[in-house]
C-alpha cells in the first residue's frame, strides 16, 4: 500500500511539475512589456543624430533596438496623443483633440467587451498590468485638477492592476509634476517660477527620480510573478518646466549650443498656422517672453535649449537606472521595451517654443523598440504613426486583435532597416488642420477663412519646412489629396467646407 502511494504521488508530483513547465513556456511565449513615456520628448537623442545631447542609456539601448527614424504623432499635444496612442484610433471629435481627451472619452464609461485601451486588452489576455506616473495624460493616473487634492477616480479604470506614483515632497502627482526642487510648484507659486531649473540636489529631489526608484522595486516584485507583466514608466521631463540637478546642466557647454535652422517665419504661411508660445510665456518669471512677432535673444535661446537638454540626460539616466535592474533581475531576456515621446516641441523653431502646431518639429518623436534578446540595432526609415503601436504590440504578445482600429502593425519593420511594402502615410490634426505626412512631403489643408489654408513643404529639398510651395504645386497636391482625403474623419465637419 505504502509502495502504492508514493507511486501515485510521484505520478502526480511528475504532473505538476509537467503543468508548471508548461506554463513557464506559455509566458516565455508571451513576453513583458516595459513600456516608457517620455513627456515633449522630441528625436533629439544621440541616436537620432544629435551629437550634443548626452544621452548614453537611451542610445546604448537603441544599439539593440529598432528606432524608428520618421515616427509621428496624431496630435501635438500631451492628453490627446496618448489617447490616439492608446485607443489605436485616429480622432473623431474636437474633444478628442483636448488634453481632457481620455478624461472626456474613457473615464467614468462602463466597461463593455471592447477593451478601453491596448493596456486593458492586455490585461484581459492573462498579463499583470502596473503604471507608474504618466502613462495617460494624468500625472499619477487620477482624475482631479492641477491644484486640486488627488481623487480616487482613475483616469483609466479598467487598465491597471495597479496605479502607482510617488509624490514626494510634493503631495500631489499634478504638484510633482510642475514641481520645483524645494518642494514648491507652479501653481502654489501662482506661476510666478522660471521656465527652468537647476539645483544642486539628488536625482531623487524630482519627481522623476522618485519614479524611477518606484519602478525599480515594482520590477523585482514582478519578477517573482508566474504571469507576463506589462509595465508602463511615465517620466516627467523635459516638459516645462526643464528642471534638472545641476550635474546635469553640467555636461553642456552652453556657448557651443547651436539655435534653430528654422529662426524666421515659414514661407507663405498664415501665423495661425502657428502659435505665440502661451505655455511657454505662462511661466512669469522666465527673463524673456516668445512671440512671432519678436523672438527671444539668442543668448536666451541656447539657456533655454540647454535647460531641454539637461532635463533629457536627467531622464536618460533615469531611464538607465530601470534598464539596468531590468537587465540586472535577468528579465530583459523575455522583455519588449518601448520608448516612446508624446509629441515634439518647437525649441524656437519658427520662433515657436512649445508644440500645438502640425510642423515636424511638433508631430515627430522618438520611438524606440527592443526586442528581447536583440543584439542589432537598426534606424527604420519607415513613416509610422503613434496608432500603429497598438495593433503592434497586442501581435507581439500574442493579444486578441480588435477589429475598428486605425493603426496597423508594423512589426514586420521591427530588426530591419527595409521597409517591406509599408505605405509611408501618418496623419495628425490640430488647429482646425489635418496633415498628411509621406515619404517626401507633408501636406496639410485647414478649414479656416485665413489664407493660405493649403501648405505642402518638399523634405527632399526643405527639411525644415520653411517654405511653403503649394502654389504652383497643383500637380504633386492633386496626387496626395486622395492620401490626405483617407485620414479626412470629419472632424472639423470638412465636406461641408469644401
């Protein structure tokens, strides 16, 4: 009898340990997903070409990864972008359009069998989902004003199993966020503040080193899960204000800090096209005010372009900081890791400093994406969308496709640097326009009464986009008007314009 039972008993501890193997390999064939927003980071990275900006973890990890060249997003603004971000979808309302997008759209819905973002269709799929900071458009995923006390409302209620943020001295995610080093923020201080910072503090005095610290330890806890995790990391800076421990300054010399290809005016353009710089200028105390009219000095240009810069390296290192304990914890060998920026900025490009404009130094970001076990970098050259990140990833782990998406998977330009019969085409909306970036061009309509309401800038022969040539273009518009007609939502109600 007692040989019979330990027979049984090993039978059944054989069984187990089969399902326990088996389930190992099931999450082995789904991988994790770290996933890092970078607020108003615009491509000005070592590994996008720009030798000046010290930014080595981003750039060793880009060794590795797929970096996306020409990647752009549907709307120049933080709220609205990471909606189409997570919905897959291009806007179909002015609200969608707002940084109340999510609010207005997601939050507070009741929860249907279409899943509110790709991070709920993950979760869904069998994967322990965490945030930490800014991952929607709220800076710890709550739903209250910026000088609020923080609420209990998540912005995305069916996303997260958990919803972290460390505000520190702060308070407040919204505090933390325009915060300051001596525990101040913009609005305490009635935005009487600079539009920048340095200290002589540790990268944990802000925020975004708290946030770094908070996922550091949230990574090893996920490493003894028997579940694929998704991660998402929400770094602050560099939106304004471009605070940043002094170290960090330090690795500029601000003298040699080039300005903008772009001082003056586009060419043929109405101004409305652009915008006076009113985030920028809501910083009181900054020693110069922006405007079209009268652009700032160039002594304040290469402060302020160094005050950006130092707020990238700030979050580079950052950024590394997570990458190492991903690395160090072995988790990096079944991890898919994102970095990806909400939109670009105008660092005084076309006298603009902010973004809220459908020019290139607005639309296109950074996009980085590593593949586990990658050791090959590429620069894809392919022009993608913000909404082509959803089908992307739910195919990467092996995720239920959702029909009604505007984006399209590209994973089939992940480790190569051809572009595989891609079409080249990203639309964007704002200010009463919509844009239509191609190979070659980008050509953008609005539905205004000033004029000119049509612009088409040649990259090939005006990169900066500083001369507008629809007229006496006729023929190259009339060949990307059907291109520009299919991203056409209707959203500024444009067939009853036409």
């Amino acid at each position: 009898m007692k040989i019979l039972l330990l027979s049984i008993s090993i039978i059944l501890g054989c069984v187990l340990i089969g399902f326990k193997s088996k389930s190992i390999k099931a999450n082995q064939s789904r991988p994790n997903v770290l996933f890092i927003c970078v607020d108003d980071l615009r491509p000005d990275l070592g590994c996008y070409g720009n030798s000046l900006v010290r930014s080595p973890n981003i750039d060793a990890l880009a060794e590795k990864s797929t970096v996306f060249m020409r990647h752009y997003v549907t709307q120049p603004t933080c709220g609205a972008s990471r909606y189409s971000l997570l919905t897959g979808k291009l806007p179909r309302a002015t609200n969608q359009l707002t940084n109340e997008a999510i609010a207005l759209n997601i939050s507070k819905q009741a929860r249907t069998e279409i899943p509110e973002t790709f991070i709920d269709n993950i979760k869904r799929g069998g994967y322990y989902t965490v945030g930490i900071g800014k991952i929607s458009h709220s800076a710890d995923g709550y739903l209250y004003d910026y000088d609020s006390p923080k609420s209990n409302v998540l912005e995305l209620p069916y996303s997260w199993d958990e919803m972290l943020f460390e505000p520190g001295k702060w308070k407040t995610g919204w505090n933390a966020f325009f915060g300051y080093a001596d525990g101040t923020n913009r609005q305490s201080r009635n935005g009487n503040v600079k539009p920048f910072e340095k200290a002589d503090v540790n990268d944990a005095d802000y925020p975004d080193g708290l946030s770094a610290n908070l996922a550091i330890t949230k990574l090893k806890e996920l490493s003894n899960r028997k579940q694929p995790f998704f991660l998402g990391v929400g770094f602050f800076r560099p939106h304004l204000p471009f605070n940043a421990p002094q170290k960090y300054w330090d690795l500029y010399d601000e003298s040699t800090i080039s300005l903008t290809t772009s001082p003056e005016l586009p060419q043929n353009v109405h101004p409305n096209s652009l915008q006076q710089s009113g985030e920028f200028n809501s910083y009181k105390s900054g020693e110069e005010k922006a405007s079209l009219q009268n652009p700032v000095s160039d002594n304040y240009a290469r402060k302020l372009r160094h005050a950006y810069f130092a707020s990238i390296s700030y979050v580079d290192a950052q950024i590394g900081r997570v990458l190492d304990e991903l690395k160090k914890l072995g988790l990096d060998k079944n991890t898919i890791v994102v970095i990806w920026g909400d939109h670009g900025w105008h660092l005084g490009d076309h006298r603009v400093w902010g973004k809220h404009t459908l020019f290139e130094q607005s639309l296109r970001s950074a996009l980085i994406i590593k593949m586990p076990n990658s050791s090959n970098g590429v620069r894809q050259n392919a022009v993608v969308s913000s909404v082509d990140i959803y089908p992307t990833l739910i195919e990467l782990c092996n995720q239920q496709k959702m029909p009604g998406l505007d984006g399209k998977s590209f994973t089939k330009l992940l480790g190569t640097n051809k572009t595989q019969k891609w079409d080249n085409i990203a639309y964007s909306y704002f200010n009463k326009g919509i844009s239509v970036r191609t190979d070659r061009y980008r050509f953008t309509q609005y539905f205004r009464e000033q004029q000119p309401t049509l612009e088409l800038y040649d990259h090939t022969n005006d990169p900066f986009e500083n001369r507008n040539i629809a007229v006496g273009s006729e023929k190259i518009i009339e060949q990307l008007m059907p291109i520009w007609k299919k991203g056409d939502t209707n959203i500024f109600m444009s067939t009853d314009k036409k």
